[in-house]
C-alpha cells in the first residue's frame, strides 16, 4: 500500500498495525535462533571445561598408581 492511498488517518492506523504485525512475525524466529545458539555454546563450553578437568584428574589418579 503506497503513502497515496491512505486517505484517512483509519488507514494510516491499520498500515501501521499491519507493518508492525509483519515486524513482530518475523523478528521471533531469529530472536529464538540467537538464544538456542547461545545456549548450545555455553552447554559445550561448560562440557568442554568438565572433560578437560575430568582428563586433569584422571591423569592424576594415574599417575598415583605408577
């Protein structure tokens, strides 16, 4: 719809609400996307720390033994 159509300020309103609806439709997904990916990177971060101390130990313990 151009800028000349909307005669009244009705038609301005509902451009508007029809605008910011297509706005909020799309901005969720990727909203989503950025949170699910940094909680995976935090997740194996976190995993990565614990097999690097988990490996720490274990090569102490080892090293007990021999």
């Amino acid at each position: 719809m151009s800028e000349t159509e909307l005669k009244s300020f009705a038609d301005v309103r509902r451009h508007s609400q029809e605008l910011a609806a297509q706005r909020a439709g799309d901005e969720r997904a990727p909203r989503w996307g950025k949170i699910a990916k940094r909680i995976t990177w935090m997740v194996l971060i976190a995993g990565a720390f614990l097999v690097y101390y988990l490996f720490d130990k274990l090569e102490q313990a080892l090293s007990l033994l021999g």
